[in-house]
C-alpha cells in the first residue's frame, strides 16, 4: 500500500541558499486509506536569530528554540521516515528545498522520492476556489486548523487535504482523468498511478451520471434547458400597492431578511425608478451609503420587466457588485414575483470559453510547459463543475491568461464561418441572455456596445446604471484608443507560433506554405526590429522634454500630451518611423493571406478539425494586424480636435516601454448621442453624485445637460454619521508648494502618530504616486515591521485585493494606496478605525484630459476650475470619506491633511457635500489626543 509522508516546517525565511533554517519540523507518515501510521515533530535550534516577522508569524521566539536540538542531531531520525514514501508538502519547493539542504549539510543523501504538490493537486481539483494557502483552504473544506503556521498541525491539516483532493480526482468522468493521463507528466507533482487506478475505477462504475454530457470530446457539467419565456404576467397588483406589501408587509422583505427594518429612503428610491421606467423617463438618483440602493432598483426593474415580458439592462462597474446582484441580492428579492426571475450575468466572447478550440490544444500537450499544462488540468476539471463556461470563476496560475486567448470564444467566430459550429458556452450564454427579464454586465462592455455600429448586447430600451460617476472615465477609455509596446510585441510573436506550433506532421502541407511561413517569420522579425527603434525614439523624445511639458499618471508614468503646433516636428518623424513599422505589418497580413489560401486548398483534400481552426486562428491574427494599422494610421494621421493624444512611458522602464493613448473631449455628446437620445429609460444611481446640493456636474459630464422631465433625487444615508465619525484637519502641516520634503516628514511622523493611538488599522489615501513612494520609504526607515506593517499600493506585491488582504490579516498595519484605493475598496468593522486623506484630489493639472478641458472650457469663456476640477474633486473626496464608514456599527476618524480645507474659499463646497459631522481644525498634537479620546 502507498505511503505518503506529509511534511511541513516552519523557518526563518524563505531562502535557503541565503542563510535562512529550519526552526520546526512536522511530519505525518499516511497510508493510501488515511490511517496515520506515525506522527513527529520537533523544535529546531536554527543557529542563527528569529526574525520578528516570524516570530509574529508563528508565535516561535528565541526562546522557544534555545534549548532545542540542531538538526543534526535528529536528522538521523528523520531521514528514514521518507523511505518508500511519496513525499507530500503545501508547496513542495519550499519544504523540501530547505529538507534536502539540511539533509546534505548534515552528510545524507538528497531525497529524490516521488512528490505531490497539494497546492498544485488544489488548484487542479479545486479551480475555483478563490485562494489556495492552507489556511484558507482549511476554512473552506472545515477542516479546522486550530495552531496554523505551527508545523504538525500544518502537516494534519495537508494530510487531511491531500485525502479529501484524492477522493475528488476519483469522482471526475473517465474522459477528464484519461485527458488529465496526457498532461501529468508536465506537472509537478507525480500523480500518474493515482490518475491511472481512477480511470480503472471510473470504467467499473455504474454510467448514470445524468450531470455529465460529451461535447467536442470533452465531459462537460450538462446545461439545464434553455426556459422558454414566459408570457407577461396579469396578476400583478398596482405597482403603488405592491411597493407598499413588499416594504411593509408580512410577506414582504420582512418575511426574507433578518432584523428586518424599513428603510424608507430605500423604498423612495424604488418608486422614482419604477415612476422613470414606466415613463420613459432618465433619472439621476443619489443614494447615500445603507441606503440598499441594489434592492431599491432592482425591485422596480424585475417588476417592469416581468409585468411588460421586456428586459432591462443593469450595467455596474466592480466585478463583485455584478456577482453580488445575482447571487445576493436576486435571489433575496425573488419571492416578491410570480415566478422565477432569469437573471444573468452577460459578458463578452473573451470570458467564455470555446471547447472546440480547447480540444485542439488538447491534442497538442506535448508542446506545453508548466504553466500551460496546470492551466489545461484546471480547465479539464472546472468543465465538469462550470454551468457557465466563464473564466473569471477559475484562478488561473500566473501565465494561464496566455493560454486562454487561444480558447475563449473569441476565436470561435471565424470558425463558425467556415461551417464549424462552436456551440458552447458563449451560445449558450447569449440565448439565456435573450431570453432574460434582467441582463447584468459592466461599464466596459456597456460602452463598446454603445460605441460600435454591431451590437454586442441582446436589444434593450431601458437600462439602470449603478456606480454612474464612473460611466464618463470608462466611455472615454473605450471611445478611444490604448496601444502599448509590450502589447504589440505579444501579437507579433503570437502571430509566428501560432502556425509554427498548431501544424500537424501528416497533413500534406505544400512546399510553398512553408516558403510562406518563413516570409511570415522575416517579417515579424523585421517588424519586431521597426518597432522597437520606433519606440525607443519616442522613448527618448519624451524622456528628453523639459519638466513643464510633462506630467505624471497616477501609477507614476511620465506623460507628454502631443500639441498640434509644438509636436508637429516630432510627430511627423515618429510618423514615418511608425510607417517603416507598418510596412512590415503589412507583408505579415500578405503571408498570412497566402497561407490561408493555401491550407483553404488543404481542407478541400483532407477532413481535419484541426485545420479549420488553424484558419480562423490566422484569420483572427490577420485581424489583429489590420486594426493595428488602421489604429496607428489613424493616431499619426488625425486632425480631429475633438480628441487628446499622449504618450506616457514607464520612468524606470526599458527604453522602449511607450504607451499611446487618445479619448475624445466630447465624451458627454457621445454618450447624449448614443445612448440617451436612443434609449427610452436610463436610470443612473450612485452614493456619489451630487455636488454643492446639485446634479448640474453629473448631468453635464455623462450627457444629460439641461435635458428636461429627468427625474433627480438625492436620497440621504440611514446612518448616524455624527455619532460615528469626526473629521479632523491639522493645522500645523508646512506649505507643500514652498517645501514639499518637510510636508513629507510631517506628513510620515503625523501617519506614525496616528497609527499608534489607533493600533494601525488606518489607510492612507494619496493623489500622487510619487508622494505614495516617497512616503513608504521614510516610514520604513523607522518604523519597526514587529510593530506595524506597511503595505503599498504599486510598491507591496500583489493586486488591490490582495493588499487589502493582507492589510486585514495583520493587527497592527497601515495601508498607503492612490488612484483606485479612493473607492469600491470596503473594509468594514473594527479592521479600519482611520482614514487619512494627504490632499484634497483634485486631478493633477497637466493630465492630458484634464488639460484640454481646461482649456476648451477657458476658451468658451467658462471657468474650468469651477465647471470641472472642483466638482470633480468633490465626488472623489465623498468617495474616499465613504471607505470609512460601511455600516450602523462603524466607528472612525477621517484626517485631511490639507489645510486648504477650512482656509480656500472652495474649502466649504468639500465640506457640504459631507453628513453632518463634527470637524476639527487644530494643531496635530491635540487631534491626536482627540482620537485617542474618541476610539
């Protein structure tokens, strides 16, 4: 019988080879059937100090370890237990990296046993599971985990993960485990005779498994039926009366949530919506945070489309409150209805994956590496589980993105002009979506529909807009153009692999398709040389220009807006070098077009699934090169100044790391074009729309202007805003103009204050990168990680997400973030007690955009700083106050360190658009020992 010996340990970093030992050692011999065979642990004196990071970590000290044995002296008990013995550990590198280093040190020999990687049998046979550390593991399965980071328990917890992954890999289809048979040998951890015992099992089983289907050779989880809709229903009272069961009857809400309580700001809200969608009204419809503003437009919505048998569209601009709408706050609401509401999730090809295209690469996993092969494992195992084929459900490791663009249903279209009909998730998704009473997708996919001539979207005339103050920054992006360096690079060389790597040995390809493959390959290369002399002269051009020209994004890129007259030299030889570039691209779209010819001819004489893939593949690269041209073309050539053009280029970048980018000025005139004037109803709703009492900002950026019958409503938070927060503005802080490194100092003493009467807990929001990074390196100087961790937005690894995370895990952590940590980022409770805003945020003066409204609102005689910066400032500023307060039960301060605040005339407009709070203007000492008095 198979013996597993699960291993952990615990140490004093991560790097071996750099110093850093064993302070624990925990193993578990375990047979095949989960009896424990044998258990030992032990302390380990590491001759060297325990960081306090550890120490925090695992709760070991120096004085735990002080009389423990060195390795030495047990590795002669320890060796042995892996004879024989598959060895097991939570990211096997690691532990067994530091295992045979302190084995050879010690004069045994290197353990060369079989493995399993449980992070990697995880990721596998739990692909959706949002992270995959131990600990959260635990958690999920139940396992319980009661000393975590403690090596024994650690090696329990693994081996009760490593039984429960084995048992699942048992119950996947025969065809899952023999596909899996075919990637195995890429992988990690070695899982052949496990996989191989499963399949002999998965033959004897009895075949009445009604959930799985073969579709392209691949067992997918069966799809329910598509729902044949259902006539518009009679039976619906007068909306007046249902409003007012739903509310505040027995078998309203009440009945559905616990400690249910009336909002009657919540139930306004769902009248104005209803009273704008039977209208055909827009509306504007401020609600405040608690408000329940989610129920309070979707009851009104489902009801309109129920009753009317039409669908409405609601468009958000986070991914979570997407998946919150349909799995919370639908389902929470659904009882209130005659039947079922079909709601859906829709997004675009890219997210859905196409299993005609993934059974091609399938039959090609002998070109794959690592990445690529735990991604195609992932995948095979996530088919039997997804009923919607949408990637975002699957972690994918850190290259799989890669891999998906080969097998999204973006690829897809060209093979269903060839008469290969990809019938799969984004059909599947599409008719779902058609016959949908509510459609939920974002901003993004929102305005690519409104922007291009083919609808991507099922048709719809009303459409509900949540988190509007970000619909004006997102058209601008999509009315635009982005293009980058690296991009392009990929494109070039995914242009060269795809038919190098995608032809088959016994197809009877001409001669002359090869001679056009390797024209195909000199000019890539050709093309790639081109490109990078094209971009690192406008590299050098920008980094050359004088400091009054450029600006900086708010991720800290070099910017340089490309003015008609005081670019035109410049522009004219970045033309003509773009030009060479594209004179390349354009032999690339000929040896593509030949090639297609040729395998066209190929097809006609062979029958192979393959080469129509293969086709369309050249054809969507083909597509690729042409919009490339036509984009660059097209920013070289303009004349429209009806838009702004930049560059921005990376400061500390390769020399050839340029990024370009437009966005038109008339973003309002488009959106007032295309989707007001077009559509009958569409309700936009924020916890932040208004400024100064008034909509007049929101109105005019998204279109709306002075449009009349559009319904407005600022509804107010529930919340006790004056029992829960202060605001509180130093007034000692040195001029940041005059002398900005003392702000710095002060403004780093003042975040080490705060921090300490707070116990950390505090975030801190700059609207400079520059000022973030320079702030993060004088705190590190003297603050101690034992006593607070500091986490960075762009300097700490990880996403948004991820710093939050982290930052939550910690008791004692100051989080510093710019740019989008100013909103949609919560952290509610006891886990943040202080918000610290640096300055008022007002966007920097010489960002392009910004810039040339400016100066188009100067030239029509208007005052842009009123018109524009202002109220702009003023909806990020309630944005980030907002991150403070999540609930009735929250309790904080906020802290502007901007004495601009209480002393500019402007100052006031901030300060009104805030709840009635207390303010306090005073030295930074007595703030301090306010805060200690109010927490």
């Amino acid at each position: 019988m198979t013996t597993f010996a699960i291993v952990d340990l615990e140490t004093t970093g991560n790097a071996s080879p750099k110093g850093d030992r064993i302070i624990e050692i925990g193993i578990v011999l375990m047979n095949e059937a989960g009896s424990v065979i044998r258990e030992f642990s032990s302390l380990i004196y590491p001759e060297r100090d325990i960081p306090p990071f550890i120490t925090s970590l695992t709760g070991i000290d120096e004085e735990d370890v002080m009389d423990a044995p060195l390795f030495s002296e047990i590795a002669g008990d320890i060796h042995p237990l892996f004879k024989d013995a598959y060895i097991v550990a939570h990211n096997i590198e690691f532990d067994l990296g530091f295992l045979n280093d302190e084995l050879q040190r010690c004069g045994f020999p290197r353990l060369h046993n079989p493995i399993i990687d449980t992070v990697e049998l995880a990721r596998i046979m739990l692909p959706t599971s949002s992270a995959f550390k131990l600990g959260h593991l635990a958690e999920k399965l139940d396992m319980g985990h009661d000393r975590p980071h403690r090596a024994l328990s650690d090696a329990q917890v693994t081996a009760d993960l490593l039984q429960y992954l084995l048992k699942q890999m048992q119950a996947l289809p025969e065809r899952t485990l023999s596909q899996l048979l075919k990637i195995e040998g890429k992988l990690k951890s070695d899982l052949r005779s496990f996989i191989e015992s499963a399949v002999e099992e998965a033959r004897y089983r009895t075949q009445n498994d009604t959930d799985i289907e073969i579709l392209y050779g691949i067992a997918v989880r069966s799809r329910r039926p598509d729902e044949v809709r259902s006539a518009s229903s009679s039976i619906f009272p007068p909306f007046e009366q249902w409003n007012k069961e739903v509310y505040e009857g027995e078998n309203g809400l009440k009945s559905m949530v616990p400690e249910y309580e009336i909002r009657k700001g919540q139930q306004e809200m769902t009248s104005h919506v209803h009273k704008a969608l039977e209208e055909n009204r827009h509306a504007v419809i401020e609600a405040g945070a608690g408000t329940g503003k989610s129920a309070a437009y979707l009851l009104p919505a489902v009801y309109h489309a129920v009753k009317n048998d039409e669908r409405i569209l609601i468009t958000t601009h986070t991914n979570s409150l997407q998946k919150q709408l349909l799995e919370e706050e639908i389902p929470k609401i659904e009882r209130m209805f005659p039947r079922p509401i079909r709601a859906v999730l829709y997004k675009g090809k890219g997210h859905y994956i196409s299993l005609i295209h993934f059974q091609y690469e399938l039959e090609r996993s002998y070109q794959d590496n690592y990445d690529t092969a735990l991604t195609k494992a992932m995948l095979l195992v996530w088919l039997t589980k997804t009923r919607t084929g949408d990637i975002d459900e699957v972690q994918l490791p850190s290259n799989g993105r890669q891999f998906w663009h080969k097998v999204s249903a973006e690829q897809s279209s060209k093979t269903e002009q060839l008469g290969y009909t990809d019938d799969s998730f984004f059909q599947w998704a599409l008719r779902r979506a058609e016959e949908a009473d509510i459609i939920i997708t974002n901003h993004a996919l929102f305005c690519l529909d409104i922007i291009k001539e083919e609808t991507s979207l099922p048709s719809y005339d009303r459409a509900v807009v949540d988190e509007a103050h970000h619909l004006e920054a997102v058209a601008g992006r999509y009315f635009g153009l982005r293009m980058n360096y690296r991009d392009l690079q990929r494109y070039l060389t995914q242009t060269t692999e795809l038919a190098q790597k995608s032809l088959y040995k016994g197809w009877p390809v001409p001669q002359s398709f090869y001679s056009h493959l390797n024209k195909l390959q000199k000019a890539v290369d050709e093309a790639k040389e081109e490109l990078s002399q094209f971009s690192r002269y406008i590299y050098q051009h920008v980094k050359k220009q004088r400091n009054s020209s450029r600006g900086r994004s708010d991720v800290g890129r070099t910017q340089m807006t490309l003015e008609k007259e005081r670019s035109a030299s410049f522009m004219q030889s970045a033309k003509e070098m773009s030009n060479r570039f594209l004179s390349a691209v354009f032999v690339i779209t000929e040896q593509m077009t030949s090639m297609q010819n040729e395998l066209q001819i190929l097809l006609t004489l062979k029958e192979d699934h393959g080469i129509p893939i293969l086709l369309s593949r050249i054809h969507t690269q083909k597509d690729v090169c042409l919009d490339i041209r036509h984009q660059l073309i097209d920013y070289f050539d303009s004349q429209d100044e009806e838009s702004v053009r930049w560059i921005e280029i990376e400061g500390e970048g390769a020399a050839n790391s340029i990024y370009l980018y437009s966005e038109p000025l008339n973003t309002p005139g488009i959106l007032k074009e295309r989707l007001f004037n077009q559509k009958k109803s569409v309700v936009l709703t924020s916890a932040t729309l208004t400024t100064g009492d008034s909509f007049k900002y929101i109105r005019d950026s998204l279109g709306l202007g002075d449009e009349p019958d559009v319904i407005e409503t600022s509804i107010p938070s529930p919340y006790p805003f004056h029992e829960q927060v202060q605001l509180l503005v130093p007034d000692d802080f040195p001029d940041i103009k005059n002398d900005p490194d003392t702000f710095i100092e002060a403004l780093s003493e003042a975040i080490y204050s705060t921090a300490h009467v707070t116990n950390g807990r505090m975030m801190v929001l700059f609207t400079s990168y520059d000022m973030l990074r320079r702030t993060y390196s004088l705190l590190k100087e003297f603050i101690d990680p034992e006593e607070f961790m500091i986490f960075a937005q762009g300097i700490s690894s990880g996403s948004r997400d991820r710093l939050k995370k982290n930052f939550q895990a910690f008791d004692q952590a100051i989080l510093l973030g710019t740019s989008s940590f100013w909103e949609g980022v919560d952290i509610p409770g006891d886990d943040l007690s202080c918000l610290m805003m640096v300055r008022l945020p007002f966007a920097p003066p010489d960002q392009p955009v910004q810039k040339s409204i400016d100066q188009r609102l100067k030239q029509e005689g208007k005052n842009a700083f009123m018109e524009k910066s202002l109220p702009q400032a003023i909806i990020r500023f309630k944005q980030g106050f907002g991150r403070l307060i999540r609930s009735s039960s929250d309790r904080g301060v906020v802290i502007v360190c901007d004495q601009r605040l209480m002393e500019a005339k402007y100052g006031k407009y901030f300060l009104s658009s805030l709840p009635d709070i207390p303010v306090v203007y005073d030295s930074t000492k007595k703030l301090m020992d306010r805060i200690e008095n109010w927490l």
